[in-house]
C-alpha cells in the first residue's frame, strides 16, 4: 500500500496544528476591565500606556512589530524579532518571553492563561482595535 | 488620608534629608549584598551559563533606579510634610541597598549594570507634573511598590538560579512592605482575598 496518502495526511494535520498555533484567536470571554486591573497591578513597575520606562510604552502594542517603539532600548534579540503583536504572539511572550524570543530582557511571565487572556484583551482595546 | 499611620522610624530621622542627595552605586559586593546573595550558584561562578539572570537582575536594576528618583522627585516637590518625607527617606534608601546589590552582583557574574537615566527622563516618564499634593506622591509611591512587587514575583521562574529566585523574592518583601504602608497612609483597605500579589 502506498504510504503518500498518510504523508499527506501528516503534511494537512501539521499545516492545521501550524496555523492554530499561528492565528490564535482571543478568547471570547476575556475581560478588557479585568484585564486593566491585572495591568495595573502587575505590569505598572515596569511600564505605562504612553511613557517608555524600564519596559516600553504599551499604548499601540497590539498590531506593532516588535521592538519598533522609538526611544526605547531594546535587546538586539527583540530587535530582530519579525514579530507583529497579535493575541496570539502575546499569549507565548506573556507565558514564557525567553521561550519566543531567547535572548530578550523582560522574563516577566504570566503563569495563568486566563489573566495573559484579559492583559491582552485590554492591551488590545488600548491599542484601537 | 491618615498619615499618623506612616510611623517616624528612627533609623529614616538618622538618614535624614541629606540622604536624598547621595548618588553612585556601590562598585563592590556590599554587607547587604553579602547577606543578600549568600548561597547564590552564579554569582559564586558555579552555576554554569548565568547570561539570562544577569538579564533579569538589569532589568530589575533599571526599576530601582526609577524607584529611587520617584521618591527624590517626591521629596524634592515640597508637598511632604515632615514626617511623610522622613519615611520616604527610609523607603529611598532601601531601594538605595537594593541598587547597590544589584549593581555589585551584575558585576561579579561578568554584566554591566544599566545606567540610571537622567532626572528629566523620569520626571517625563512618572507624569510628575500631575503632582499637586502628599495625595498624589504617596498614590505614585504606592502604585510603583505594588508594580515593583509584582514585578520581583513575576520573574522568579525565569531564574536559572534559584538562589537569585530566592533574592527576587526578598525584594519583592521589601516592596510589599512599602506598599503596606503607603496604602495604609492612603487609607485603602487591606486586599479582602489572600495571593493578590503576584501569580
């Protein structure tokens, strides 16, 4: 029996697994008000909407390329990362920075996957889209 | 506002106003660095590749460094009463200790500690031409210890370290115990839940 029928099988579950991963979308239920508590209370040492501090000027991330902000020192790491900040790039940046980008500075994670949901919903309401 | 609730501790009365004007950090391993980073694998060179944690302490040195000119801008605004300024001289000189360690052990593991910013950039950046009383300066205080907290919990996993995990920890104390504080001057409520912080 010819084995190109499961390669295809493979090579359609793989592009399938690939673009879930690629294009997550929101969750449906995050909370942009929740989210703007957590934010407040978690990424406030760092960084604010619209100053660049230790960490970025956050107002406009969602849809930015990475480590584009002007006036911000980034690491040669985020520098270079062809990244655009969608949900779901922030997602695996929230839950592990080291893990997307090795090399970066913040490794600041957000263990659970509820609050990383509703950061990036009100990052994404602060940002206009 | 209740700030009868910010004790006048003695050792602040000892810093004194003139603390706020020291400046430099400490290019060698300190007595709070010594105790402060006791048992730490990397610092000590056995902890293989420590190029991460140096990272994360930078980062966490950049935040002290905001933290102490936050608490200069304060006390040189003339919108704290005596006893307000002399904790906020206590708290100034903790982040003070904290930079100090931070800096001496970016050092020894081989890292160039990041260099403060310039006055003008953190007056930009903290929005201190929006302080208009003890209010507004005890409020930014509160909001950047709790952040700075936070931020201390936050990066304990990514310690290679666990030593330095241990660190973080013990300076995430130290800001909790500012914010304690602080709120409580502010007169707002304790947290009604336990684990607020971090997670």
């Amino acid at each position: 029996m010819s084995k190109e029928p499961y390669r295809r099988s493979f090579a359609a579950l793989a592009a399938i697994l690939a673009a879930g991963v690629a294009s997550a979308p929101a969750r449906a239920d995050a909370d942009p008000e929740r989210g703007a508590r957590l934010y407040e209370s978690r990424c406030i040492g760092c960084h604010s909407l619209d100053a660049n501090r230790v960490g970025p000027r956050h107002r406009g991330v969602y849809g930015r390329r990475a480590g584009s902000v002007p006036g911000f020192d980034y690491s040669p790491a985020l520098k270079k990362a062809a990244i655009v900040w969608d949900a779901a790039a922030l997602d695996r940046w929230l839950a592990n920075p080291q893990s997307l980008i090795p090399g970066q500075r913040m490794n600041f994670r957000v263990t659970a996957e509820r609050d990383r949901a509703d950061i990036i919903a009100f990052l994404k309401r602060e940002s206009g889209k | 506002m209740d700030t009868s609730t910010l004790l006048r501790p003695a050792s602040a009365i000892a810093v004194g106003r003139r603390g706020f004007l020291r400046t430099g950090a400490a290019t060698t391993l300190s007595a709070t660095a010594i105790a402060l980073l006791a048992g730490c694998e990397s610092v000590a060179g056995t902890g293989g590749d420590p190029g991460n944690d140096v990272a994360i302490l930078n980062v966490a040195l950049g935040l002290e460094h905001e933290a102490i000119n936050a608490y200069q801008i304060g006390a040189e605004s003339g919108l704290l009463q005596p006893a307000v300024l002399n904790v906020a001289v206590l708290f100034q000189s903790h982040h003070k200790e904290h930079r100090d360690a931070l800096t001496a052990t970016i050092r020894k593991m081989g890292g160039k500690p990041v260099a403060e910013k310039g006055k003008a950039d953190y007056v930009t950046a903290l929005n201190a031409s929006s302080l208009r009383g003890q209010g507004d300066v005890l409020k930014l205080a509160a909001r950047l210890e709790r952040g700075a907290a936070n931020a201390y919990l936050g990066v304990i996993p990514s310690f290679r370290d666990k030593a330095l995990a241990q660190v973080a920890a013990r300076l995430a104390a130290d800001e909790t115990m500012h914010w304690t504080a602080l709120a409580g001057a502010l007169s707002e409520p304790l947290p009604g839940k336990a684990l607020g912080f971090g997670a």
